[in-house]
C-alpha cells in the first residue's frame, strides 16, 4: 500500500507544475482563448464609440444653438417701423401729403389709409386694421395711439410722426385710447404666456410617442393629447388671469387659445415624431421654437422686423397664437379669425398624421424591421438539450 502511494507520488507532483504553468498563460481548460485580452479591447471599442458619440452631441447641439442665433439676431436685431398701418381722419389727399412726409422721415415705415371721421379711426384702431391715427388741426394735430398693440411700434409711431407734424410747424399731442394695464406696462405676458405652452406641449407631444406612451393606439395618444390640452390650457388662463393678473378680462377667451395651440403643438410633435423620429421632431422644434417665436416678433410686433420673416411668423402656431391672445385680451376679440384659423389647420394636420398611424401602420424610425423568417430564425435553429447528441 506504501509502494502503491509512492507509486502516485511523483505523478501528483509532475501534474501540479503542468497546471500552474497553464493558470499562468491564462488558458481555459477546453483550450479557448484567454477573456482578459478581448475584454480590453470591447472597452477599448466602447470608450471611442462614446468619444464620437459625444463629438457628434456636441456638434448638433452647437447647430442648434446657431440656429437659435441666426433666427433671434437676424430678426430682432435692427428693429424699425415697416408698413405700419396708420390712419388719417380727412381725405385721401391729405393721406398722401402725410404719407408723402412721413416717407422723407422713414421710407416704406408706414401705409397710410383716410378715414371720415374720428370715430371711425378710432374703431378700425379697435378693430385692428390700423394701430393709429392722425388727427388734423390748425396749430395742434393729435395722434390716437395704442400701447396695447405694442410699445415699441407705438413709440416708433410717435417719433416719425412728430418729425414728420415739427417739419410742418405743428404741434403734435397723443392720445393713448388702448393703454396697457398698469401691472404689464411692456406688454411681456402674452409672449410668456405663448411661450409657456407651446415648449412644454413640443416635448409632451415627443415623449408621448418615445417614453411614457410608446406602446398605447393612436387614437389612445389622440384623446391623451386632448386632455393634456384641456388641462394645461385652463392651468394657464386660471393663472393668467385670476392669480397672477397679466391677462385679465377674457379668461375663457385665453382658455380656448391655450388649448388649441396647447393641442396643435402636442400633436404636431407626437405625429412628427412617430413618422420621421427624432430628425423631425427636431427639425418641428426648431421651425416652431427659434423661427417660430423670432419671426413673430415677440414684444416688438410682427410690424417692427424684417417683412419676409415677419409673414412666415404669421403661418407658424407662435405668431398667430401672439396676435389671438393679444387682440382678446386688449381689442375686444377682434381680428382673431384668420389666427385661430391658422392655429386650427396646424391642430388638425397632426391630428390626421396620427390617426393615419391607426391605418398604414408605418415602421417606427430607428427601428429595423424583422422578416417572420428572421424572428422566428433562432428559435427555429435552437435544439433542446434532451435531443442534442451530447445529452445522448
């Protein structure tokens, strides 16, 4: 028994150096591969997929930045009066020497149009087809004016037409017949309170379809759309009006632009997204966000910046939602057709887009569409452990 254990001796021995040896070079008793190297060499890979990853991140948001800069700086940055609309109670003569002096002050700064009396001057200065109106006399000329159309371009008014009534040896006395309240003397809130809801309803819309809805109907996301609207819609003119007092006068009027563009929004970014991914949705945020908000010509009026941009803010759901709250809450409603109009076909192209999700079913951007074949390939391929030769 003693032999047979020498006997065993040296082959334990001979056996332990041939192990370290192996557990040295870091091989796999089946002879596979070491782990270690590849290991490094997928952190390796990971570590410059994240460095270009973050170089392209950094690059888009840089764009969108210069976006954000060409589209506030190129339409805010030389602001001055064109084609303001003013009136003058007389004859069309008279428009056209005031025109005519006016055009020595400003070229192109206004279109002048006459009115018969006062009174109708003051009601198409209510009614928004003017923001004022000269009114002549002997030695004194008065100017009808209106703060709550826009401080900046009430106050480019009454520079050039007092150069304009001083170059003719008048006088000139304003009169301010639609005066902003005393709690918002710049005429700032309606532009935050168009700004409040159209960002957060642009991101609502996207995370809809990408995080906190991605997997309900269309029309689920329709009628989500529909209640996030009406919610967010009176949160807003309730604060608006009865907390805050910005915009008093019209909560219900408020109410019901809120919710549309609230609406319009949502929907327009849910059915962007859903369709084209996140290019178009970024591409909806920045028409809507910089262009948007830039081409309406936020506190100083679309009659302040550049003509051209200044008519593409009209089509977009900031620059009409601006003149729609504006004119209910200071003009009695008046002149907020063709905003609400504007606003409506926006609201209903997305509604449509979505619901058209319902019908064609159309692949979800970013995502690679499977064959049957190929989903169902490695199931197909895979054999039970019970049947494979090794468990025989």
């Amino acid at each position: 028994m003693e032999e047979a254990m020498e006997g065993q001796g040296p082959q334990r021995h001979e056996a332990a150096p041939e192990e370290t040896s192996a557990a040295a070079a870091g091989s796999r008793p089946d002879g596979s591969a070491p782990a270690g190297p590849s290991r490094r060499a997928d952190r390796r890979a990971k570590e410059r997929k994240s460095r270009v990853s973050a170089l392209i991140g950094a690059v888009l948001i840089a764009l969108i930045s210069v976006a954000f800069i060409c589209s506030f700086m190129g339409a805010l940055h030389k602001p001055g009066p064109r084609s303001v609309p003013l009136g003058i109670v007389g004859t069309s003569s008279q428009a056209s020497a005031l025109s005519a002096a006016l055009g020595h002050q400003a070229p192109g700064a206004f279109s002048v149009a006459s009115y018969p009396t006062q009174a109708a001057a003051s009601g198409a200065i209510t009614g928004r087809s003017i923001d004022a109106a000269v009114v002549p006399g002997r030695r004194i000329q008065r100017l009808l004016v209106a703060t709550a159309a826009g401080p900046a371009v009430t106050d480019a008014t009454i520079k050039d037409v007092h150069a304009a009534v001083h170059s003719a040896g008048a006088l000139l006395a304003v009169q301010n017949i639609h005066p902003l309240p005393a709690n918002d003397p710049e005429g700032i809130s309606q532009v935050f309170f168009v700004v409040a809801l159209l960002a957060p309803s642009l991101v609502f819309g996207n995370l809809l379809m990408t995080r906190i809805g991605a997997g309900l109907h269309p029309l689920e996301h329709l009628s989500a759309i529909v209640i996030y609207a009406v919610i967010v819609g009176a949160v807003a003119a309730v604060f608006s009006d009865a907390v805050v007092g910005a915009l008093v006068g019209a909560p219900w009027g408020l109410f019901g632009i809120g919710t549309l563009l609230a609406f319009a929004a949502a929907v327009m970014a849910a059915a962007v997204t859903r369709w084209a991914g996140g290019i178009g949705y970024l591409v909806l945020f920045l028409l809507f966000i910089p262009v948007g908000i830039a081409s309406s010509g936020t506190t100083l009026g679309p009659n302040m910046i550049i003509s051209w941009y200044a008519d593409l803010g009209k089509a977009l759901p900031p620059g009409s939602a601006l003149p729609a709250v504006q004119n209910t809450v200071y003009f009695n409603g008046n002149a907020i057709t063709v905003p609400l109009l504007v606003l409506s076909a926006w609201a209903l192209v997305g509604a449509i887009a979505l619901a058209l999700v319902a019908i064609l079913h159309p692949p979800i951007p970013g995502q690679r569409k499977q064959s049957p074949g190929q989903a169902a390939g490695p199931a197909a391929n895979s054999t039970p452990a019970s049947s494979s030769p090794a468990s025989a």
